[in-house]
C-alpha cells in the first residue's frame, strides 16, 4: 500500500536520526511512500484561536498535496507535525463555514474536505503493519533493554487526534516489547517536556524535562525513548545544562523510536545516526551488543 | 488577597473578548481545581489557571493582564482534557496571550535573541516558540 510521507523541517536537519531510521525501517517493512512535493511548514503549534484562520492554511496545503499524491494515508514521524496536521484535517473535516473560508482564500488549490488520513507512524506500525508482523521481521531483539516509553503530549491530547487514550496509553508500551525491550512505565511519560517553552522560560522547561528523566531513572530505565525533536531537545540535548545545574543529574541515554525500530529490524548503524543523540546512547547500545547485530 | 467585587470592576468587554477568541464559557467552571492540579509547570506559573477562571468570571482585567501564566503554559493540554466541565482552558489561556499580542506587543523579541541563545534550538522550536510569543 502506498502512503505519502510528510517530514517536517527539523527532520531534515537535526532531526535526521528520526527520519533517516524511519525511511530504512519503510523499506525493511514493504511500506511503499513518496515525499510530498513541495511541502511547507506546518506551523508546529496547532492556533487555538477561534478567528485565527490564517496559520491553517500552512497545514491544510500539504493536505492539499498529500491529496494531490493520490494516497489516502500520509504518515508523519514528528509528533507535533502530527498534532498540528491532524487537527487542521478535522477543522476541515468537521467545521464547514471555516473550511468555506479556507478554501475560497487558497482558490490556488483544490477544494479540500479533509479526504486524507493523517497518521503517525507509531499508529501505522499497530494499524497497517501489525505487531505480530513487526515482531516476525525482529532480527535484533533489544534484549531485555529497559526502556522508559514518552509519548508526551502532541500524540495523546487533544481526544479527537489522539493515537491513544490521553491518561493512559499502551501503544508505546506494545511497539517497545515487540521489539524485545523490557518497558520501563513512569507517570511522567505524558507529561509535558515545556516544549516551546525552550524559547520563553528555558529555566521552566529544563526543571521540567529533568523531573521527567529523573522519574524515569529512578525506575530503573536504561534509556528514554520518544518521538518529537522539541521533546529530544528538552530532553536529551539540555542535558548538558541538567548536569552542570541539578545535583545528582545523570546523563540519559535518549532516542527515536525509530532508531529503536532500526537497531530492532537489523539495519545498518549509519541510519540510525547516532552522532546526532548524546554520545551516551551509542555508548550504551554497544555495551550491550545491540549494535553488533547490525549491518556495517 | 480579597477583591473587592462591583459593577465597577468588571471589565465585561474583556471579559466578551475573551471568550469569543477562545470560543470558551468561562461561566461553566466550578473551581474544582483539576487544572491547577494537572499543571506540569504548576512551579513556575504565578497563578493557577483555576484562579484565572475565577478572574475570567469576574472580569478582572487589570489583574489578568499583569500574570505570567499564559507565558508560561506550554500548550500541553491536560487541563483541556481532565476538565469534567469540557473547558478547553488551552484556548483561554491562548486568548490570554492574543489580547497583547494582537497589540503589537511581543512576549519575546526576536530581535534582541543573541545568537548564543537560539544557534542551538532546534526549527521546530524557533516556530512552535515564535507562534506562541510574538505577534
């Protein structure tokens, strides 16, 4: 089945462990996927104002491509894109004076009435692939790795584009022990990392992220994964201002759930692009051995 | 703190204002509190979004436009979905931001951002940061 792929802008920079590990796992799995053409930024935050219509014409236009493409499905690997694009597909789906006043100002483009499903790809590996077909294409099994799932937000809330229930998801718990990995459970995994915060009270979102990490290591995790290159910032790259400011701070492995799923499936180290996590996280897969399984 | 409460000191046209960006009926919340209590930056905020409601209901606009609560809220959602009156207190706090906002007034000034502070943020954290903070 073919699906139509939107990446996100950070997924092509920083985030190229997120996206190169997904495009590998595509292939390994059979799932046939084409980039949009010319897809913009969706505007990351999804506007919560009831006359602000303007920042949805970003979103809905790479809806308009993804129905260009001809494929019903476009999978998303950010889960803030997803959020972000899930939510404009129902405002055009649902509220018709909105969509009315949407689709006469982009009169450049098709009429759109939300015909395209946005997934994410963890929905997609549970909906489209299956658990029982992922776990027969393990060719690494994690070993009894601890792993403390983080949906965070975007995924889980709002209800209506949520991928799972809001208080208490399990799909994340399902993918990581299919893959063989011992799921470590945490309270803090759908709390907020402070997200953009990073930019407005960066002191407010460094004390959140690391009472997120420390409930996770208290816990016995090994390792934090995620699906949000905001989430891995606050998470994983302020660590480094965690261990100078908080005592007692350690230093988390963090990565993608896609980097998880490529180490999983056997393939090659370099989509996983490890260089692009905290040097603690390749540190630990080798000390395991999960990296000697793999294709050099 | 008490407030002193009359015709007087109820801005309805805030009040109004509010609550048509939002889409919100602020008049539906009975200060049970879930909100104050599901908020993960419940340590940095100066008042707790049940507190903001009881200000909405009462139009107190000179103490609303002064908090850092609606700076501070990172979108997340949990009070949105916890709320058992079907508030969606993201968009009020998102309405909040607007009324200084839509006056030309940025919450954070790009132009003053040096360059050590944002060569390491992420896109995805410039846009999300930008959307929220600046007009």
């Amino acid at each position: 089945m073919k699906v139509s792929y939107y990446p996100g802008c950070t997924l092509k920079t920083r985030a190229k462990n997120l996206e190169d590990s997904a495009l590998a796992a595509f292939k390994a799995l059979g799932i046939e996927y084409q980039e949009l053409d010319r897809w913009n930024c969706c505007g990351a935050v999804f506007s919560l104002a009831d006359d602000d219509l303007i920042h949805m014409v970003a979103p809905v236009r790479d809806l308009v491509r993804a129905k260009q493409l001809g494929a019903g499905t476009m999978v998303t690997l950010c889960s803030m894109c997803y959020n972000t694009l899930a939510r404009a597909n129902e405002l055009m789906k649902h509220e018709e004076v909105k969509r009315k006043t949407i689709n006469d100002f982009m009169n450049e483009e098709p009429d759109y009435f939300g015909e395209v499903e946005v997934v994410h790809f963890l929905s997609y590996l549970k909906n489209q692939i299956g658990w029982g077909a992922l776990k027969s294409k393990v060719q690494s099994p994690l070993g009894g790795l601890k792993i403390a799932p983080y949906y965070g937000c975007t995924l889980l809330r709002p209800k209506d584009v949520a991928i799972d229930h809001p208080d208490s998801p399990t799909l994340f718990r399902e993918f990581v022990e299919t893959l063989g990995g011992e799921v470590i459970e945490f309270p803090s995994s759908t709390v907020c990392c402070g997200s953009y915060q990073a930019l407005g009270n960066p002191e407010a979102a460094l004390k959140v992220s690391f009472d997120i990490l420390s409930d996770a290591v208290s816990r016995g995790a090994d390792a934090l994964v995620l699906t949000c290159p905001l989430c891995d910032y606050n998470l994983g790259r302020r660590q480094d201002d965690m261990l100078r400011k908080y005592e007692g701070a350690k230093d988390v492995p963090v990565l993608y759930f896609t980097q998880l799923l490529a180490i999983a499936l056997g393939l090659s180290q370099e989509v996983c692009r490890f260089e692009l996590n905290r040097s603690s996280t390749a540190r630990l897969l080798k000390s395991r051995n999960l990296l000697a399984g793999v294709k050099a | 703190m008490a407030l002193v409460i009359s015709r007087r000191t109820s801005d309805t046209k805030f009040h109004d204002r509010v609550s048509e960006l939002s889409g919100q009926e602020f008049m539906k919340c009975f200060q049970c509190g879930t909100c104050s209590g599901s908020c993960p930056m419940g340590d940095h905020i100066d008042t707790f979004p049940r507190k903001i409601m009881a200000l909405l209901q009462l139009g107190r606009m000179e103490e609303l436009s002064e908090l850092n609560t609606p700076w501070v809220c990172a979108s997340c959602h949990t009070c949105m979905v916890r709320c058992p009156r079907g508030i969606d207190i993201t968009k009020v706090m998102e309405a909040l931001r607007l009324t200084r906002l839509r006056q030309n007034v940025n919450y954070v000034e790009p132009s003053n951002m040096q360059p050590e502070e944002i060569i390491d943020l992420p896109q995805i954290a410039l846009v999300s940061g930008f959307r929220k903070m600046t007009s």
